[in-house]
C-alpha cells in the first residue's frame, strides 16, 4: 500500500495522464482492426461469390455436356444396334463415338478425363488417361455399379484423387435394382481448377486458397499452399460467408470458407496470413509499445527529480522528527538546499537545541529519583539470610567440622561480601549467577539430601549482560522457603532461554502443585503498584522493570514441569551490547 504522500499523488497523476494516452492509442488500434476486418468481409465475400458461382456453373456446364453427349446420334445410334452390328461395324461405331467424345473433351476445358461405361455391353470407351477401348467383365460391371450406387445419388464424387461429375442414363437406375443403359463420369481438369484458386490466392492478402470436396477429402489448393485441409475440414463454417480465427503449424491465419450453394459438398476456402492482414494495426501496435516505454523513461526521470528535490528532504526532515520522538534530542539536519527546506531544516535545529535544554533538567530528577529508589529496594533484599547462615556455622564448629565450617565461612564470607557491596547496583550476569550459586551451595550444607539442584552454566554470549544485583539468588530462597516447607525433599533447577535479544532465566521446583487462581495471584502482585515494598518477588519486578524501561523484562510465573513453580525472569541486552 502506498502511503498518502505528495510524491505518491504526483506519480499517480503523471501516471494517470499517461494510462489515457495508451487508451486513445488503444482506441485507434482496435478501430484500425476494425476497419480492416470490415474491409476484408466485404472484397472477401464478394470474391468467394464469384468464385463459387464459376465452379457452379462450370459444375453445370459439365452436366448439361454429359446431357447432351447422351442423347448425341453417335452414342444413341451406337447403343440402339450395337447387338445387330456385325463386328465391323461394331468397329467403326466404337470409333466415332470415341472421336465424338475426344471432340467433346478437347472442347470443354474444364474435361481432363471422361469415361462412359455400357453395362448391357460391358465395355468402356475412354478419353484422357483412360485407354480408348476397355472391355469389361460382368462381374467387374457389376462392382462398379455398387460402387457408384454407393450413398444413393451424387452428382459430384471422386476419381484418384479427382472431383469428378456423374450422370447415369436413366437416372433413376441410381437408386433401384435396375441396370442402366450407360453410365457417364467425366473429371474435373485439374490445371482449371488450380487457376481460379490462384486468382482467390493473389486477392489483397491472401496466403493460399482450396477447394475441398468434404465427403472424399479431395483437396485442390494452390501450388504455394502447405498441406492445412485437414484442419480447414475441422472447422464449423456458417453463414453464406465465414470466417474463423485459426491457427496452425504455429501461424495465425484467418479462414474465410463458403459452401457452394448449388454443390454444399463443396468447401472454397481462402487462407489469409494474419500477420500480412493486420500489417498496419501491428505498426500502430509498436509504435504503441515505443510509446509507452518513453513514456515510462519519462516518468522515471521525472519522479526522480521530484524525488531529490522535494520528497528526499520531506523524508529527511520526517526521519529527524522520529528521531526525536525516541527521545535521540541530539539529531540534526544537515542544511544542504538551498531552498525553503533549508530554512526548514535551521528552524528545526533550534527548536530541537531548545527542547533538550528544557528537558535535561527533568530528565536528570527523574534518574536521580529512580537510583534512589532502586538502592531503597535493594537493601530490603540483605536481611534475609542473616539469622539461619550464622545458625549453621555455630553448629558446624560445635560438631567439630572444621572442613565443613571452613567451607561455609568462605561461602558466608563471599556471600555478605557481594550483598554489602553498595558501589555497583549493576553488574555482569557471570557475578549475579556466582553470587546465588554460593547461596545454594550454603543450602545444600543446611538440608543435604532434602534438597536436589540442577544448575544449568551462564551462555557465553550473556555472561558479560549487565543486570542489577540480587535478582537471582531470592528467587532460589522463595524455592527453598516454600518447597521444603511442603516436601521431604524438594528439586531445584535453574536453566537459561534465550529469544534474540532477550534471555530469559527460569527458576523451577517440585514443590506441591498449585491451582490457577494461586498462580494468577502472584502474576497481579508483581504488576500492582499496591503491593507490599517488602515482597522480595514483587521488589526483583520492579528493580527490573526500572533498569530497563521495557515492559517484557520483569518475572512472569507458571506451573513447572517439575510439577510446582516456575518463575520466567526476562532480561535484554541493551543497544550496541
């Protein structure tokens, strides 16, 4: 989320007056595309029109030349007496109705073979690739008509791979058990067909153009066309005109299809490179994306500038306020503009100078009333001990211990010691921890095998933290008073958790299990500011809470795994420790 800064609603105002300089230009790509679309549906379907139209008529044609060849004197004479005829004359009428169909072939250009089949005589007479004079079997006759009555009535089917136009005299020997007279099959030439496609081709931008006939998959396209029938039959064309969005190999294309309407088995399709149809709307498109890139260039320099000349000193001069808002009275600004910030930047340095001075005095009362009462809290700690230490060592010398009594006048020695050492409140760890080991060691002396330890050593990394004095020791003596007092013997561990600049040290004992309300109690009493000054538990709190000003460190009380007490004390290292 940004934030609600001057430099932010300047960014976003240049940034807005660019975004609707990218729309219009947007605008005016889409149009562009438009119009060219538009252009293309209009000179596009007019070309497939025609050209339809021409394959239909030429379709047509090929009937009406079939129509007429059937009912010629050469072919009717020839089928009317070919049983009468002697073989010579046989001969000679196979001839001239073969010369009469070469005619006929030679005059239609669009004839590239033609064949008629007599199934009451089982011959064929061909012209083109066909020889002239074929006789057939009955039984091959009888395959053929099979063949061609195969799906009932077609006008239009193939031949090798050719479209080719049939017509069966009489017709309706298509659909019934009749045999007919003749049978009349003529090709389609292939060299006409790929000429009207290539004229569809070179029409504005069209890549290829096919003919497709669906049924057979017989395929016409133009010489520079790859093999993309397969996927121009997948596609649904609707409408007199269609076009469709295509791509394939990896190219986009735009297929514009019509069915032809006299023959709808027949699919013309032109094949346009998308990429040579929207040339000029692509131009328009980089010109855009160069647009857009300077665009971004200018706004990076003109936000940098904005940056360095009014928003770095906005945020120099919002870094000094909090700054001093943490109380850091000390910071200044270094006047290095040599505009109204600069005089903004003397203005705060004075006032900054000012409000130390102000603050200095009450600042030092307010150190001076807290040293005085941490020493106060602190002596109140030193009486504890006194009367059962002295106990132990007048019993010791009367038991003639004396290795025993040389121990404990060392550890008593070291013990009053460290708590009449009124020079330093505040102290390294190590000498806190060595101090409340020399206590429980005198304890150990006084109950023996009623009390277990398990003291866990300083870690290296907070053996030199600084923290006031006597802040471990009487939480060892609270475990000491409470638990022999409830058990025979009573178990006793110190261990040390650290969570990054916090240490906290957990004091845990055996002791008989407390209820929650106990444990909620003792929580409140450290945190109470009505609390009893002599409560040693309730002192540690708040000695800690005033050496460090931070509302973690203090004690903080749980039930131990153990299965009575845990007291959590939490301690920091202070910045730069």
């Amino acid at each position: 989320m940004f934030r609600r800064t001057a430099f932010t609603r300047l960014f976003v105002i240049f940034l807005v007056c660019l975004l609707v300089l990218e729309g219009a230009l947007f605008a005016l790509i889409a149009w562009s595309r438009s119009s060219v679309q538009h252009e293309l549906n209009q000179s596009t379907a007019n070309s497939l029109r025609y050209l339809s139209q021409q394959f239909d008529d030429d379709i047509a044609n090929l009937q009406y030349e079939m129509q007429c060849a059937t009912q010629s004197r050469f072919i009717t004479h020839l089928f009317a007496y070919y049983q009468t005829m002697k073989p010579s004359e046989r001969y000679t009428e196979l001839n001239d109705a073969l010369t009469y169909l070469e005619n006929l072939s030679t005059y239609n250009r669009n004839i590239d073979r033609l064949e008629l089949y007599s199934y009451q005589h089982d011959f064929r007479l061909g012209v083109g690739k066909a020889p002239a004079v074929t006789y057939l079997s009955r039984d091959e006759m009888r395959s053929l008509l099979a063949e061609v009555r195969e799906g009932g009535f077609r006008l239009l089917s193939s031949l090798e791979g050719e479209l080719t136009v049939n017509y069966m005299v009489p017709i309706s020997s298509y659909v019934t058990d009749r045999e007919p007279t003749f049978y009349l099959r003529v090709s389609f030439r292939r060299t006409r067909v790929l000429e009207s496609l290539q004229s569809l081709a070179t029409d504005r931008n069209a890549a290829m153009a096919y003919l497709i006939y669906l049924p057979e998959k017989v395929v016409y396209a133009t010489p520079a066309a790859p093999d993309h029938a397969a996927a121009l039959m997948s596609m649904a064309f609707t409408g007199e005109v269609g076009f469709l969005a295509t791509k394939v190999d990896g190219r986009k294309y735009v297929a514009v299809g019509k069915l032809l309407d006299e023959n709808p088995d027949c699919l013309l399709v032109q094949l346009i490179d998308a990429q040579k149809l929207y040339a000029f709307p692509n131009r328009l498109q980089n010109l855009m994306v160069l647009f857009t890139a300077c665009g971004f260039v200018a706004l990076a320099f003109y936000m940098l500038s904005v940056r360095r000349t009014v928003a770095r000193p906005i945020n120099d001069l919002l870094w000094a306020f909090d700054r001093i808002s943490e109380g850091r009275l000390q910071t200044r600004l270094e006047p290095s503009y040599t505009d109204e910030f600069d005089r903004l930047s003397r203005h705060f340095n004075r006032m900054t100078a000012q409000l130390a001075g102000l603050i200095e005095k009450d600042y030092k009362q307010t150190i001076l009333l807290q040293d005085a009462k941490m020493k106060h809290l602190q002596v109140q700690i030193n009486p504890h001990f006194l009367y059962n230490s002295f106990y132990l060592l007048s019993h010791l010398v009367k038991m003639e211990d004396q290795e025993a009594a040389e121990k404990l006048s060392r550890y008593l020695g070291d013990y009053f010691r460290y708590i009449t050492d009124q020079s330093r409140n505040v102290l390294p760890l190590q000498e806190e921890y060595d101090h409340a080991v020399i206590y429980l060691s005198i304890q150990l002396m006084r109950f023996g095998h009623r009390v277990c330890a398990e003291i866990e050593p300083v870690p290296k990394a907070f053996a030199s933290l600084a923290v006031p004095r006597l802040i471990l020791q009487p939480l060892l003596e609270n475990v000491l008073e409470h638990g022999i007092e409830a058990d025979d013997q009573v178990r006793v561990k110190l261990s040390f958790h650290w969570e990054g600049s916090y240490l906290r040290i957990w004091v845990e004992d055996s002791g008989s299990a407390l209820a929650d309300q106990t444990i909620s109690r003792l929580n409140a009493q450290c945190e109470s500011e009505e609390t009893p000054a002599g409560h040693a538990l309730s002192n540690i709190h708040r000695r800690l809470a005033i050496h460090y000003g931070d509302p973690v460190c203090g004690l903080s009380f749980s039930r131990s795994p153990l299965g009575g007490l845990r007291v959590c004390l939490t301690v920091k290292q202070r910045e730069g420790a």
